[in-house]
C-alpha cells in the first residue's frame, strides 16, 4: 500500500511539475510578442503615436554619430535606431530625434521619448530605476593618453596603478578604473568629456579609460595641439569584462519587448555585426592589453539594513501658552502640507524614492568603494578646507586692496588702477568661467611650480580672486563709513596715518562689515562645490557620482543635508550679529 502511494505521489509530482513547467513557458511566451504582432501593437505603445521618439546627448560624437546629427543615419548608433525601426515597420520619416541629457535621462517619472540611445552601460543597480533592451554593443574600455606619456610603453597591470587618471563623471570608464585598475591615486573627475580632454592636453591627468570606438576617435581628433595635430595615442584595450550597451526606457514600458524583439531579429540576421564593421572595423586593430584581475566586488559594501537616521524630538520648548498654541498649529499644517504632497499626489513614491531612499542616503553616507561611489561625507572634508583656506587669503587680500583704493598718496597711484581694474573683472566675470580660466589656463602657461600644483589648488586660486574682488568692496564701504571728522580729529592729535588707519579706522569699519562679511562667506562655502567643475572630487561630485551610479538622487539630497549643516550655524550667528548691531543702534539713538 506503501509502494502504491508513493507511485500516486510521484505521478501527482510529475503531472504538477509538468503543468508548472507548461504554464511558465506559456507566460513567457506571452510576454516575449512576436514580431508581427510587435508591428501591430507599436502604434499603441509609442510616445506619440504614429512616430518612434529617439532621444540621444548632444552633441553626438563620431563613430556613433557623423557631423551631430543623427537623423543622417550615419554612425553606428544612428544605424542601429534606424535598422530597429525598420524591423518594427516604422518608416525613416516616422523616426522623431530630441535632445536628452543623459543627467535627466534616467530621471524617474514620465519620459518625452520611447527610448534613449547614448552609450548607456547596463548595470543591475541601474536597472533598478529604468528599463533596459538587451545589448546592442558589447564594450571594451581602452587607454588614452599623449604620445610623450610613459603609459604609452609602460603598461603592465602593476604599471597601471601609479598613474593618475581622469573620465567624466557617471561613465563605466570613471568605474573601471577604480574597479580594475585601483590606481594608487584617486582619478579626477569631471563635468564633461571635453573637460576630461583638456585635462589631457594641458597634462593635469596621465589618461582617459574609455570605450575603444570613442577612445580612438579621441586620440586622432579630440587630442590635438595649437596646430590641431593629432598628439594622442590609444594604448590598446582591456579584454572584455561582460559590460554592454542598452536602449534607455522609462521603468515597465512595454514598448522594450518589441525593440528586443527587434534587436534580436537584425542580430540573427547579421545586420547588427554588419553595422559594428561599417562603422567601428578599424577599431578591431587596437591592441589588446593584459587582463586586470576581475575584482570588482572588492572593498567594503554598504550594510543592507541603514541606521535610523533621523531620531524624535523629545522636547519642545515654548514660551507663553498662546505661543504654544501658534506654534503647534502652524507647525502641524506646515507638517500635513509636506506629507500631503510626498504622500497624496500621484508621484509622491517616486519622489520619496529617487530623493529620500535611506538606503542610498546611508550609502552616500559610508560610500560604496565596490562601485567606485566615493562618500560624501568624506567629500565635505575637501569643502571644507578649501573654505578655510580661501577664508584667511580672501580676508588679508581684500583688506590690502579696499586699502589701496582709498588711499590718496600719489606714489600709489598705479596700484590703485590696478586695484579698480582687478576689482572690475573679476566682479564682471562668472565664477563658472574664472574657475575653467585658472584650472585650464595656468597649466598651459609653462609657469614652474604655479603650473603644476592639483586642480584643488587652482579651485583655491579661482575662489580667492573672485571673493577678494567683491569682499575688497565691503571693506571699502566698512571705511567709508567711519565718520571724517574721526580721522581728522585723531591727525590733530598727532597719530600718523598708519596709526589712525589701525586703531581709528579699522575697528569701526570692522564692526560694521562683519555681517555682510559672514553672508559673503556663506556665498563662499556654497560655492567650493563648484571645484568639481576642473576634477575635484568635493561632496557634491561625489554624489553626483553615486547618483549616476545607482540612478538615485538620494545621494544629492545627502550632500545638500551635510552643506546645510554647516551653513546654517553661521546664518544663524550673522542673524544674530545683526540684531545686536541693530539693539545698540536703537539704543544709541535714543
């Protein structure tokens, strides 16, 4: 009776399994559409309907677009769009281009476009917040650098690490050198290619990690000298290390199983391949490098379960009854206006998400060196001593010039037009272009020890003469201030100028700028993050980097918390300097 129960068992067993196994091929099945039925359905599933919307950056670099304009179909992923669309039956003229950054691209909610095509690396952590096609390139990273460099001849593995890299920021390139290469030095980090280029040129970095197609159009027209000829060289190619290109979608739009569909058709046929030696052969010729060791799980990973980050207030203090009850109404509307927007319009969980995931936020906390995600806490640390720096050279430089500029001996004359004309500038020009002036600019001037120093130095640099220029000014005013009359009555009583200037003169106007003084400097912390415009790898760098690594912004709202904390001590102090000048006032005048 035994044996036969078990020969039911085993037979129910099979039959359950059999059924199980039919209905998972079925479901798979019917989520893979055949192409006929893709041709159907595409009209329906289109951001507007009736036209395929391509979204790429601009502008388009060679081999995967010619002359920026994708719509020629020529370059490799212009090729690749119009092959998809012509498997899925939509005509050339129906093919729609718009201009995307790939900073907003994957940016949660509804997206203007069908999919992005822009040399977009697949990664699980960033499958997490986009939908992804299957490949349609498979990447090899290869060097670049200048033809005088050593890298060019001395490249074994252990060779490598004692260079000092640059790549943009949020590129595969940026993580394979952290993840493969480990370089003794941290790379430098930058805004955009073309900076990460002139990097190159003026010899701030030794090299660029970067796809082979871009990496060889970069050493033959990108790397260029005064006379524009070529002075790059592509070293070689790293063995591939299963890294591949996708079509970006918005998260679950089912117009990605019909494009795969696509994909895989031209694969099949050769198509895809045929393109790849149209446009990218003779890029087959670059050599091939020694592998690195594949470790790129290496180094601390971030816990699963973060901390509570946030603990309850245990203690209101107010004064007065009707007070209190003032401040917990509007305390308690202004806390039911915030929930009700982050929980009761239609996109408050995929605000919360993207902005407030305490997964991320502890990770950019800690950083993930596994994923080459420096921490941003760490970041503040350079903000902070570049302020501190800045701070003391702004305050004795502005001082000498505003000086200056109300001085009326004749001997300083000069100086005075050159204080006028310096203040003049720098005060006129953006900070955005001083700081691309002085981190590019000074390392082409040949100038000793001046043109070599690390982008940290010439953010320094920029910061200070843009901030003296316009604290010289507040100083200036500060001395204007002090009533004539005090001057001339210490001259009478016999103090030189120098003397009436320091014990007269400066401790009035001193009183009365450090207010405007401190906002200046508040102005001034704000803006070290923009350092990372020339390399520097600050707070805000480095959350930009976690964020274009996972696909979340929780890491820009943790840097945003970390300059809050350190601003708003000082708005507070100047608030309060204020009313105390403001209280002796009154109490003076009356």
């Amino acid at each position: 009776m035994r044996h036969v129960r078990l020969l039911l068992a085993g037979i129910l067993g099979t039959s359950m399994i059999s059924v199980i196994s039919t209905t998972g091929a079925v479901a798979h099945a019917a989520s893979t559409p055949s192409l006929t039925t893709c041709k159907t359905l595409i009209n329906t599933q289109e951001y507007a309907k009736g036209t395929l919307t391509v979204a790429t950056d601009s502008p388009g670099y060679t081999p995967w677009f010619v002359n920026n304009k994708p719509s020629n179909g020529q370059g490799y992923e212009s090729a690749v769009v119009y092959a998809i669309a012509a498997k899925l039956g939509v005509t050339r003229k129906n093919v729609k281009w718009v201009v995307e950054p790939f900073d907003s691209s994957y940016v949660p909610g509804h997206k203007k476009f069908d999919f992005d095509i822009n040399e977009i690396s697949y990664t699980a952590d960033r499958a997490k917040a986009v939908t992804f096609s299957v490949s349609y390139y498979n990447v090899n990273q290869s060097i670049v650098s200048l033809k005088t460099n050593p890298i060019v001849t001395k490249h074994t593995p252990a060779e490598l690490k004692t260079y000092l890299y640059g790549d943009q920021i949020g590129t595969t390139g940026l993580a394979f050198i952290n993840s493969f290469i480990k370089p003794t030095r941290s790379p430098r980090v930058y805004s955009t290619l073309a900076d990460a280029v002139l990097a190159l040129q003026t010899k701030q970095i030794y090299a660029i990690i970067i796809d082979t197609p871009s990496g060889q159009y970069m050493a033959t027209a990108q790397v260029v000298n005064a006379k524009q000829q070529p002075i790059g060289d592509q070293v070689g190619q790293f063995p591939s290390v299963g890294e591949h290109y996708g079509l970006l979608f918005q998260k679950g739009n089912p117009l990605a199983n019909c494009v795969n569909v696509a994909i895989n058709g031209i694969t099949a046929a050769g198509q895809l391949k045929a393109l790849q030696t149209t446009w990218l052969g003779i890029y087959n010729q670059v050599p091939t490098l020694k592998p690195l060791a594949v470790t790129s799980e290496t180094g601390a990973r971030a816990p699963d379960t973060p901390p509570q980050l946030f603990a309850p207030r245990r203690r209101l203090i107010l004064k007065g009854r009707n007070g209190l009850a003032a401040s917990v109404v509007s305390s308690m509307a202004l806390v039911a206006l915030i929930l009700g927007v982050l929980f009761g319009t239609g996109g408050g969980q995929s605000f919360r998400f993207y902005f407030f995931n305490p997964h991320f936020l502890w990770i950019a906390l800690r950083g993930d060196p596994a994923k080459a995600v420096s921490s941003v806490l760490g970041g503040i640390v350079t903000n902070v001593w570049i302020f501190l720096l800045c701070e003391v050279l702004v305050l004795c430089l502005a001082l000498i010039i505003a000086w200056i500029r109300i001085s009326t001996t004749a001997l300083l004359y000069p100086f005075r037009l050159l204080a006028t004309i310096y203040t003049d500038i720098f005060r006129g020009i953006p900070f955005v272009l001083v700081i691309y002036i002085v981190g590019y600019g000074l390392p082409q001037l040949s100038l000793g020890p001046l043109s070599t120093q690390s982008p940290a130095v010439y953010g320094c640099i920029a910061l200070t003469l843009t901030y003296t220029a316009y604290v010289s000014e507040v100083y200036r005013a500060g001395l204007h201030s002090v009533p004539h009359g005090q001057i001339l009555a210490a001259r009478s009583l016999g103090l030189t100028q120098y003397s009436t200037m320091r014990f007269v003169v400066l401790p009035q106007a001193v009183r009365t700028v450090i207010p405007p003084l401190l906002n200046d400097f508040i102005s001034l912390q704000k803006d070290t993050a923009l350092v990372s415009l020339i390399g520097v790898v600050e707070t805000s760098r480095a959350a930009q980097i976690g964020q274009e690594t996972y696909f979340n912004g929780s890491f820009l709202t943790m840097s945003a918390l970390l300059f809050l904390a350190l601003t708003i001590p000082m708005t507070r102090f100047t608030d309060h300097l204020i009313d105390k000048d403001r209280e002796k006032r009154l109490a003076g005048a009356q």
